[in-house]
C-alpha cells in the first residue's frame, strides 16, 4: 500500500525474507546503492549493517513479549540484528503508541526516533455490498490459531453468554484439535463454524453480515480486524489490552480478555441490545475514515522529508 503511494523502487532481493542469511543478504545489496540512497525497509527485515540512510518498520515485538509465540532463533533475530537496526537506523516507524512505547524501552533508543505512523484500511472495506448470509445470525472472529488471539476464552465465553440460541459463532480459517475437542466438550459443533481459507475479496463480505466482530485478543501491536470491521458497518468486542483500546477508542465494547465471564457479558450487551449495535455501527464508520493508506503515507513522506541530507 505504501510502495505506490512513496513510489518506492524494490531492490528485489532473493531468498526467503525468513532466512537467517537474509540479513547480510540485505547488507551487500545495500554496498551497491549510491552513497545518496536512503534503504527503507517496510516490515522487520533488517541489513546486519549498512552504510546508507535506512528506515524500516516494527509493528510490534510479540515475538518478543508473548513467550508462546518465541522460539531461539527468534530471540537470536530479535538481539543481534533487529535491536542493532533500531539503533543505527534514523527512523524506527511503527503503528501504535503501544508499540513505539515498547520499542523505545526495549531498544534503548531514544523517543524522537521511533514514530507512530498507525495503519491503513482498505477500500474494499465498506459498508455497501454484498453480506454472507449463511440462514441465521452470526459473531465473526477474524483469526488464527496462535494462542495470543484467545480463542479457546472467546469459545467458554460464547457458550456461557445469555444470548438468543439461533446466533453462531464463526472463526476465520481451519480449527485445530484443541478447539474441535473444546467445541465437543461444550456441545457446541452446530453452532461454530470455520471459514477455512478465506480470500481477501470474500472478508468484507464476512464483516458486513456479521452481528459483531468479537477480537479479545491477548495483544496486538494495532488490530487490524477493529478497523476493517468498523469500515465495513459492523460493531466491535474487543481487548482493553495492548494497541487495543487505542485502535478502537470508545467505539467498541472493551473487555478483560482474560476473564471468560467479562467476554461473555461483553458478547451478551451487543447481541441483546439492538441500539447499542446501531450507535456503534454509525460512530465506527466515521472513527475508521482516519485510518486510510493516504494519511500513512503522508505521515512516513513527511519524518523522511525531515531528515538531515547525508553529506
């Protein structure tokens, strides 16, 4: 979203981004460029060293701050090459106050390097246009199977919730075993349902005939899925954790996603009350049209722009 609106030109590296060789890959790449060259890298890839002006951005460090979600070489990545990027860098872009927070204290930068550019949604996440009509009313989840997004809470708690017994529950992509014995065990197959894979035209449909999008997530660097609903008309539960609450504002139902029984009663206000629903479903529509790919890009244009030329 951002290449076409910066008219950035790719430097086509090969390999895999996920490679361990990927940044020293980066850093010979970089050798070639003119000395005048400024290297911005739009997600966590990072040269092991560089000789020219670079940016980059880190959307979070859940790899970091949710143990679950870690692994050796992940730390490895995140010590000797991602932290060594957030200090020679000139500009660490980020999407959240949460997240900038979090980079400056764990890189040990100072505050005027690390910028908050938010996130984008886009066009194609609007109100108008066709609905997944499925023949009963439904919570959408948009997510995965990493523990983080608290699913296995969001399944106690939909089966614990006082809510009108024709409304399902639907999760994006395919179950795990966990939650398949977890639906069992709480007598629930009729009633959650799995998308499977889903494609990026078919999702605003999910979010535009959905009751409520129901995201408790554990943590996000900014949460995406509460934008895209709020653009496609649909109200918001969510977290009252992490990038959460400022991602959403007051324009969401905010619970403890730790506690099943703040879930449900969360899922139970916004399937029982109708006005609710309405007011946040107007309000959402305009709280989203500050989140578009254009004021992003304005704001990236404008820390590069105010950089020192390099002599």
């Amino acid at each position: 979203m951002l290449e076409s609106r910066l008219l950035l030109r790719r430097l086509n590296l090969s390999g895999s981004p996920v490679s361990p060789f990927d940044p020293i890959r980066f850093a010979w790449r970089t050798l070639f460029l003119p000395a005048d060259s400024l290297v911005f890298s739009p997600g966590y890839n990072s040269p092991l060293f560089c000789r020219l002006q670079f940016i980059f951005i880190v959307h979070d460090l859940n790899h970091i701050d949710r143990l679950e979600n870690t692994s050796f070489l992940k730390r490895a990545y995140y010590r000797f090459v991602l932290r060594r990027a957030c200090k020679f860098a000139q500009i660490v872009f980020t999407v959240s106050e949460f997240s900038r927070k979090r980079i400056i204290e764990w890189a040990e930068v100072s505050e005027d390097k690390v910028i908050n550019i938010s996130n984008g949604v886009d066009d194609i996440f609007t109100p108008f246009g066709e609905l997944f009509s499925p023949g009963y009313p439904y919570l959408l989840c948009v997510s995965n199977r990493k523990q983080h997004k608290n699913e296995i809470r969001l399944i106690q708690a939909f089966s614990a919730a006082s809510i009108d017994n024709s409304i399902h529950l639907i999760f994006t992509g395919k179950p795990n075993e966990e939650l398949i014995e977890l639906i069992k065990t709480l007598d629930l197959c009729a009633k959650i349902g799995f998308t499977g894979n889903i494609s990026d035209e078919d999702l605003p449909k999910l979010y535009r005939g959905a009751l409520a999008l129901v995201f408790p997530s554990l943590y996000e660097g900014f949460g995406l899925p509460v934008i895209e609903a709020m653009a496609s008309g649909t109200p918001v539960l969510t977290s009252n954790t992490s990038a959460l609450p400022e991602v959403a504002g007051d324009i969401s139902v905010l619970v403890d996603p730790t506690s099943v029984s703040a879930i449900a009663g969360g899922i139970q206000s916004l399937c029982n009350d109708s006005i609710l629903r309405q007011e946040l479903r107007d309000r959402g529509l305009v709280w989203a049209q500050k989140f578009s790919w254009d004021v992003v890009a304005s704001r990236v244009k404008e820390a590069i722009e105010a950089l020192p030329a390099k002599n």
